[in-house]
C-alpha cells in the first residue's frame, strides 16, 4: 500500500525535529561518561555563524530553531545548528534536499547519543543495521577521508518492501582533533584523553527526509560527500577548536 502524503510530510514537520531531539537528550541524560571534571573547551567561532555564504550550489531553505526550554536544557548544549539546504545543482529530487544537523559539547561528561537510539525512541523503525559509510572530501588543498556511520529509517507503519517514506541518515564525530565513525569510536577516543584539561566532541549528521523518496546508499553518500566539501573546511578552520593548541603540543 503506498503511503499517503500526509504521512511523508510528518517528516519535514518541526515536531518531528524536536521529537527526534527530545528523545537524544533522554538518552544522553542516561549515559555519564565519565567522573574526571574537565574545563569547557570552547568553539573557536559559534555554529551559528557558520558562514552562509560561498555554500556553491547550496542554498539554505531554513534554520530551525530549538525555541522549548525545556528540550534545549535536555540537549545539554546550544551549540548546534539545524540547516535545511537545496543543492540547485542536483537534478535527482531524493538528494536535492538535505537537513543538516551539528552539535557541539566543549565539556563531554556524557557518552555521545546516536541516531539509533534517537529516531526509534522518536517513533521511526531502523530498516537496516548501520554500516560504515566513507566520505572522501576534497576542497581545493583540504582533503580527508572520513569514515562515518549510514542507516536507513522509516515510519512505524512501514514495511521493508515499501519505499516511500525511508530516509536515510549519515552521520559522525568529530572528537579531540580527530574523527569518529561511530559512538564506540568517539568513546574510545574521548578515553584516550581522560586525563586531559581538555575533551570535546561534536556530531555531523545529514538527513535525507526533505523529499517524498528517500535516495539509494551510494547516492547518498555522494551527495554527503559534497556537501561535506563545502561544510567541513569550515568547521576545521573557524568552529571547531585547535586541539594541539588546547592539549600544549607543537
């Protein structure tokens, strides 16, 4: 049966954004990481003033806005950015629209939360298990090879025969000058500094929920894979912190 469209445009809804959010910070209030009190390492620049401009073919359609209280104070930051972005280049509808969504923790007490737990908590049925994903971001002299985590979501009332209403999800960490693929990843990599002044962790996730079809795998990947060219230079140069600066080494 297909699916109405009421039932695709549940995901474009902002409560499916703060549900989704709600149910990440339940999980991490759950999950102390650790008892060795580390000062607040912060961002060079706030992710707010992420520039918007020089985005190349991309094109900023909203930038939703946690405005409950309540749900901001559960995330345990306010350091984060919800992007919703059109690639005018992209002529294949399921990846012409992607929300962007980045978070910052400069004083990680917490093992970091998700999509796994976070979109199942928030009434979406995982399809697949999650398997690595690696993106090869080239910009100009900037590369690197990130390996980072994809799955594939849907409404509870699908069945894995039905396409309409799956999206799938690409996401990693960003830890102590380093990547992560995955929460265990960023775990082992947050131990590594335990003893450390300093530790922090930040989440790079994109979702492909902004159309009525979902894209395949390896379209997904190559669309992240872009957008990340544009997105990650900057993170690296003005937002997120120098870690051998912060650490004391040359």
């Amino acid at each position: 049966m297909r699916k109405s469209g009421s039932d695709k445009r549940a995901f474009f809804e902002p409560a499916f954004i703060v549900s989704v959010v709600i149910m990440c910070a339940a999980v991490v209030a759950t999950n102390k990481f650790g008892v060795i009190e580390k000062d607040f390492l912060p961002l060079q620049v706030s992710l707010d003033k992420l520039d918007e401009g020089g985005l190349g073919s991309y094109k900023i359609l909203a930038k939703p806005i946690i405005e409950n209280e309540e749900v901001l104070e559960s995330l345990d930051t306010k350091d984060y950015i919800q992007w919703v972005l059109e690639d005018t280049e992209a002529s294949d509808e399921s990846v012409r629209k992607m929300l962007l969504f980045i978070t910052y923790y400069g004083k990680p007490d917490r093992v970091p939360h998700v999509p796994e737990e976070c979109y199942t908590g928030g009434g979406f049925q995982q399809l697949a298990a999650p398997h690595p994903a690696i993106f090869k971001v080239k910009a100009g002299d900037f590369e690197r090879t990130v390996e980072g985590t994809y799955l594939v979501f849907g409404s509870t009332r699908a069945t894995l025969m039905q396409i309409e209403g799956k999206f799938p999800v690409l996401y990693f960490f960003s830890v102590n000058g380093a990547y992560a693929g995955s929460r265990e990843e960023a775990r082992m990599a947050l131990n590594k500094s335990l003893f450390k002044k300093y530790a922090y962790f930040s989440k790079v996730e994109i979702v492909f929920n902004q159309g009525p079809v979902g894209p395949a795998e390896d379209e997904a990947v190559e669309a992240t894979t872009k957008l990340l060219s544009v997105i990650l230079p900057r993170l690296e140069k003005r937002h997120w912190p120098d870690w051998q600066k912060a650490v004391g080494k040359k």
